[in-house]
C-alpha cells in the first residue's frame, strides 16, 4: 500500500506549481531525452507521438502540473489515472520500468530548474513520483490480471496473423484500409469491450520495431480483431507500412484490448455517436455491438467526413440500422464532391455543430460518444459543454495522446 505524502511534501510539490507552469514542456522534453537514451527504454514507446509538435511531452506536461495541483486530492485525477493505466497495459510498461522514468524525470528536473531544484524540491518530487507510481502500478496488475485470465485473454505480446485485408475507400491521396488479425495459435481472442484499441507491434525497415495504436473496428467476437487505418502519407511510416508492406499471412504482435472509452455492457440511456473522418472506427464497433446485443438501445450515429471519397463503411452502417431498426444515422460532407448527391450520398453539408444536434438527437437524454481528429473535438467538446450537456454524459477519445483539455 502506498504511504501517503507528508505535509511537508505535498507543501513544497504544491509550490513548484508556477515553475512547472512555466517550464513544464522543457522539464518532459528534457526526460524523455534522458530516457531514450536507453534503447530498451526507448524501445517501449511510440515514437511517432515524439516527433513533430512533441504532442507527448506536453502531455506529460500536462498531467505533472495537474498532478502537482491535485498532490492533496487525487481523486479528481482518477479519470486520468484510468487513462494512462490502460496506455501502459498496452505499451507493456512494466513495475521494473518506473526506476528509469523516476531517474530521468528527477534529473530533469534539476536540468531546467537548476539552482531552483534544491535538494528538498528533488525529495519531494521523489516521494510523489513513487507514490503516483505505486498506485499506477497497482492498477496496471490488476488490469492485467483481468485480461490473462479471461477467455481468449493474454498478458504481453502475442503473435497475429493478418488474415483479411481490405480496402475500404479508393482516395489517392487518403486511402483506408481495414485489416482482420487472428492469433498466429489458433486460439480465441479476448472480447474487447465496443470503443477500445489495439497496441501493435511490428518491424519497419529503418525503424525498428515500431508501436502503434489503432481503435477496433468490429463488435466483440471471440474469433479476430478488425482494425482500419487511413494511410498518412506525411505521417511517420508506421501507417504506410501497413498499406503499402503488410500483406495477408504477414505476422504482427498485439498486447490485448485496452482503453478507458468504450460502450458499457449495460447502456443505461440512449446513445448519440459522433464521429469525424476516420473516427469512425470505434463507432462502427459500438454499432456493431449495439445490432448485435442492444436491440431496444436507441442510437443516434452522426459522421462527418470530407465527401463521399472519404466516406468509408457507409454501406456497412446503414446495413447496422435497417436491421437494428433503432439505429439512426445522419452524414455530413463538408466538401461534397462532383458524385456526392444531397439526400442520397449525405444528409448535411458543412459541419456537425452543437445547434443542429440540439434539434435533431436526444442530446440531454444520451450517453454522448465523440472520437476524431483534433479540431474535430475542440470544437464539438466545448460546445456541447456550452449546450449544457452534463460533463459526466459526454465521452470523447483522442488520437495521440490526449495533451489538452478541450473544454478549456
């Protein structure tokens, strides 16, 4: 059991909040270069969140400030907490792990502060860090737990037989892809849960062996897993090697299911779903599940995308609702091409927005789920806060590492 903070400790980590305001991202930039270092360390993470605005940095940023300013309350981090748990179930962070983050953090620490990182700044950042890490690693044995000993369930990696492929949309510039993987054993497969994600594993020339997120596409089966992935052409390699290398029968690694955005087993209230671009893949696996189990559930699915080039599995999640029956589902083309047709091919165009939600889903009766890029989310998070739909009733998950607060 972890031994709580001392008065004293949580006095000063609270009076380091203003410089870690200020110097925050240096502090994060500064640690991950100490621990990368390391190659096995550096091994564990996905490299295509460091690169280019460094989007995990500040969001370990992020979290160490508000950490700092909840030291005496941390309850109001148990949703965060929850998060970053799940992140490390998939990534495989281990409890022999954390002595390397507490080491580069410290030294980072004392890098950017310098004279102002005395040595009872340091000790009080220590014991936080242990104590933030005792409790992280207490969920994360009790997540794998769940996970190794459920039907289908491992702990770790396990080898996947990419057993489907298929492309989904015909865009040049933007292709998607879907990819069904079975385990290389033969056996079953945990059931996830409508809305998680899968950590991949595999080998990119020049790369290594890279790490990747990708949210599930299908309903929960015991057989495989779906994925499906927009191709980025200026991305970091790891989403064109999937398109342009990864052929049927090739093999590929997957920690099991994890992610704290999901439909529950038991929907208490009717269900608004909005999604934007390729978004929509943990959409399509709550609509499958909903078909499948929920057929009472009333759901409102509401996409946007670009035109009808970008528009995948619209075929699939109309097929859903006609044979739901509850299921109802609205389009948006913000930039409708020469072969999209208003009432056929969509029903809006332009952008969801909050007023045309308020008159056309039961936005204050609902469960609402959002996931898209981020504009996507600043936008629609704040403004459904604004339309007064309570906190508590809106669900949103990132891409990348959720680095913002959205309502701010």
């Amino acid at each position: 059991m972890s031994t709580p903070l001392s008065e004293a400790t949580v006095a000063v980590v609270r009076a380091t909040v203003p410089a870690l305001a200020a110097h925050g991202h240096a502090v994060t930039t500064a640690m991950y270069r100490r621990l990368f270092r390391d190659e096995h360390i550096a091994a564990l993470f996905n490299h295509a969140n460091q690169g280019g605005d460094n989007a995990q940095a500040h969001a370990l940023a992020g979290a160490i400030l508000a950490y700092a300013r909840n030291i005496d309350d941390l309850g109001a981090l148990s949703a965060a907490l929850e998060r970053i748990a799940q992140k490390h179930v998939g990534y495989h962070i281990l409890p022999e792990h954390y002595p390397f983050v507490a080491r580069a953090l410290l030294g980072a620490i004392e890098d950017v502060l310098g004279d102002a990182a005395t040595p009872q700044v340091l000790a009080a950042w220590g014991e936080a860090y242990w104590l933030l890490a005792d409790l992280l690693k207490q969920r994360e044995a009790e997540l794998r737990g769940e996970l190794a000993h459920a039907v289908g369930g491992w702990s770790g990696w396990r080898e996947f037989v990419v057993a489907g492929k298929r492309i989904e949309n015909a865009a040049a510039d933007a292709p998607i892809a879907s990819f069904e993987l079975r385990p290389a054993d033969g056996g079953a497969v945990i059931a996830h849960r409508p809305g998680q994600y899968l950590t991949l594993r595999y080998p990119v020339p020049g790369q290594g062996r890279i790490k990747r997120n990708y949210s599930i596409s299908c309903g929960p089966n015991r057989e495989a897993y779906r994925i499906t992935v927009k191709r980025e052409a200026h991305g970091h390699g790891g989403s064109r090697h999937l398109h342009d290398a990864m052929a049927i029968g090739e093999r590929i690694e997957l920690t099991p299911p994890a992610g704290d955005f999901f439909l529950p087993d038991a929907p208490p209230r009717p269900v608004v779903l909005l999604s934007g671009g390729v978004g929509l893949t943990p959409m399509v696996s709550m609509l499958e599940a909903i078909a499948a189990r929920h057929p009472r559930l009333q759901a409102h699915y509401v996409h946007g995308t670009a035109d009808g080039a970008s528009h995948v599995m619209a075929a699939h999640v109309q097929a859903l609702a006609r044979a739901h029956g509850a299921i109802h589902v609205s389009t948006f083309y913000a930039q409708p091409g020469a072969g999209d047709a208003l009432g056929r091919s969509h029903q809006r165009e332009g952008l969801i927005d909050a007023e045309w939600l308020r008159a056309n889903v039961p936005l204050f009766e609902s469960d609402v789920y959002l996931c898209g890029p981020r504009p996507f989310l600043r936008a629609l998070v704040p403004a459904l806060a604004r339309a007064g739909v309570a906190d508590e009733r809106v669900h949103y998950e990132f891409f990348g590492p959720s680095d913002e607060r959205l309502a701010a």
